[in-house]
C-alpha cells in the first residue's frame, strides 16, 4: 500500500512540475465532492440496515483531472481519490445492488478491468478510503483519425434516460450526478469518412472475474457509422457489436420538426440462450420561453426486449439477470415512459421533475432535484425520489422469492461541488 501510494504521490508531483515547465501544453482542474444520500426501508426489508428504517452514504471525492497537447498527442489522466461511508457495501455495481434503478452509490473496482487502476488505502468497518484513474489514456490524431488507447469513456446513442445503443458503462434511468461516466480499459479508433460521415471500432478486453484472464466471451467489440443525409435533416446511426456473448445490431435516427429534436434508437439483440430480441427508445425533448423563464422538457418512451413480467427475482430470465447484474440494465419491466422537466428560475437556480412510469405494472418514479450555484465555482444539488405502487411494485421494491422483499427504498441526496 505504501508503494502504491509513493508512486500516486510521485506522478502527482510530476505533472504539478510538468506544469510549470509545459504551461501551454498542459491543462490541470480539480473539484471537490461532499455528497450525502439516505434510503429510507421498512424495517422488513432485505435491504434495510436491519437497526432503523433508513441508513446514509457519506462520499468525500476530490478529483485531480490532467490533459496535456502536443502536436498530434494527447494525453488524458483523471484520478479520483474518496473516503466512503456505506452503511451496507457493494462492490464493482454487482450483485442485487441495482434491482432496480440503483443511485449508484458504489465502490468502482478493476476486477474484470484490463488495467489495475484502483487501489483500496483502508477500510476500517464502514468507512473505506480508495483511489482510482477513471480516465488514462493517449491518443494520437493524423488528419481525419484518432486512435486512442487506455482508459476513456464511451458513450453511444441517443437516450436521454434509457439506453439501448450504449452498452458500455450506461448510468442508471434515475442517476442524479452524470458528470463523470466510470472509464473502461479499450482501444478507440475513430475516423471521418467525410464532412457528413464518420466511423468508430472499438475494442473493450475483460477479464473472468475467476481465472484473470482476458477473455473473449466477457469483452465487448464494436463499432459505429455515423452519416448526414444530404440535406442535414436526418443523422443516422449504424452499429454492430459483440458484446460479451450476444451479437448486437443498432440502427439510430434523429431530426428537428418545430423547434423539438426527435430520436429513435433500435437494437436488434442474437442472444446466446434464448431467442432473438429486440429494445427500442423513441424520444423527443425541446427548450422555450415560458413566464419569462427558460424551461426544457423531454418525452421518452423504453421498450426492453428482455425485461420480465414478474417482480420475483427467482422468475427473472439469464439474459435479464446477466444484464442487471454487469450494469448493462437497471430495470425488470418491459415498457416505460419518461418525463423530464426543467426550469431555470434564475441564472443561479434550475428546478428538475423526472417521471419514470412503468406501462407494465402501473407502478413509478419520481424525482425531485435542485440546482443552485452558491458562487461561481460553488454548486448545491438537492434532490429527492420517490417510488410509487405500492411494496410490491417495481419501484418501491422486488422480491427475491415469494416472500422475502428486497425495497429499493426512497432517497434524499445532497452534494456540495467545489471546482478549483
């Protein structure tokens, strides 16, 4: 441990140096993250802390993000050291964590990661203090191609809560805090055919959790073309991936009627398993001028091609177990609708409403959230949600077996950002 933190100390040192010596080449931000998020349980539930009706999450991160130019490569590091607070732990996004719609308050870690970037200090009872790059990357750009190697994000498709073209790391329908998408360990070669068309291959190695080793069956390949229709009206997009065992095929459109942009994402899944399925997001949002106060809305509707009729999680398909269990879905239903609202009530304050809806079961979501810049690089979010439907909904909960349920729990967050 002492090495490891040697060596982190050391670079950190070294680029704060390379700063002075490379000014213009050499881009250095930090920020500051208190966030607090309590779940409130029945006492009942699997997933309450078992003493109370409620525990709380405690996450301290400050963020160290690095990007040096030069010619035709770049380089991108973004470490993120924490001290966490779980009063029930989970690991890596894994296990029944995120069944359903997980706030996703976890502890990242690199085991199915080709790189080890993540380092666990201490862990003393509920506290743990753990470092990670989630961004360490460095690319090389000649005329009209980028390849990019090492940890970086990637973020495919056109849904605004709901993915079904993202498959790589997607945040969760009700995620509060989007303003870093965890990094993956690829290769990212992109290219632009011309003014209107472009391509993009990548390449995601995994390792079997079991045996180490980077394998075929648990990595992900694809790749995207994107294109303009003549016009500039329409964009379309194409894809084809194999994404640990099943074969994916997207197609993906977008255009701009009366001041609103519309947009249909379609994945045609090969599962290995099972028969052939397909998920669908159709969604359409805009912006105007209402009260003399700017306000945005935006519609959404899901279709899962593996979601289950049941709330049991005994009933629930591989292919829907696999997915909810890696991070790749976060929801057990067939059909849902999203509502989105937001109204800047000032320059400094912005009012969020979301209304996740479940057209299976008649059971939903809601989620308040607030925005308020205390000074210029000072923000305060507040949010809250609730879950609709009853115990035995999917958003108030889900049930292991016939009797034992496990209650996703209303939350309240609150998170203090400094950026420097």
């Amino acid at each position: 441990m002492h090495k490891y933190l040697l060596n982190l100390f050391s670079f950190v040192v070294l680029l704060i140096l390379l700063e002075n010596s490379w000014a213009e080449d050499l881009k250095i931000s930090e920020h500051l993250k208190l966030t607090h998020n309590t779940a409130f349980y029945e006492n009942s539930s699997l997933g309450s802390p078992g003493t109370g009706d409620s525990k709380s999450d405690n996450v301290a991160e400050i963020r160290f993000n690095f990007k040096h130019s030069r010619d035709s490569i770049e380089l991108i590091s973004e470490l993120s050291l924490a001290v966490v607070n779980l009063e029930k732990r989970f690991e890596d996004g894994g296990g029944v964590q995120n069944l359903p719609l997980s706030f996703s308050n976890t502890i990242p870690t690199d085991r199915t990661s080709l790189f080890a970037f993540s380092k666990t200090f201490s862990t003393d009872g509920e506290t743990s203090t753990f470092g990670r790059f989630d961004r360490f990357s460095l690319a090389y750009s000649d005329n009209d191609s980028t390849l990019k190697i090492g940890r970086q994000a990637l973020s495919w498709g056109q849904g605004l809560n709901f993915q079904v073209l993202d498959i790589v790391n997607p945040f969760p329908p009700a995620t509060i805090d989007t303003e870093y998408k965890p990094g993956s360990d690829m290769i990212n070669f992109s290219h632009s055919i011309s003014a209107k068309d472009g391509i993009e291959i990548v390449y995601v190695p995994r390792r079997n959790v079991q045996s180490h080793n980077i394998e075929w069956d648990q990595s992900t390949v694809a790749t995207q073309l994107r294109s303009r229709s003549l016009s500039d009206s329409f964009e379309f997009l194409f894809s084809a991936a194999r994404h640990y065992n099943d074969t994916l095929l997207g197609f993906g459109t977008n255009t701009s009627l009366a001041g609103a942009i519309f947009r249909v994402d379609l994945s045609y899944q090969n599962l290995s398993n099972t028969s052939d399925s397909i998920s669908v997001i159709m969604n359409v949002d805009r912006s105007w001028i209402l009260f003399d106060h700017n306000w945005y809305g935006s519609l959404e509707y899901f279709h899962s091609g593996v979601g289950s009729d049941s709330n049991v999680l005994s009933d629930f398909s591989e292919e829907l177990t696999d997915r909810l269990t890696r991070g790749d879905l976060f929801i057990v239903g067939t059909d849902y609708l999203s509502l989105g609202m937001r109204q800047e009530l000032t320059p400094l304050f912005n009012l969020y409403e979301l209304l996740i809806q479940s057209l299976d079961a008649g059971s939903a979501l809601f989620q308040l959230k607030a925005g308020y810049d205390l000074s210029e690089n000072l923000v305060l979010t507040v949010a809250g949600s609730i879950g609709l439907g009853g115990q035995n909904s999917e958003f108030q909960g889900f049930r292991l077996d016939k009797d034992t349920l496990i209650e996703r729990g209303d939350t309240v967050f609150v998170q203090i950002a400094q950026y420097f």
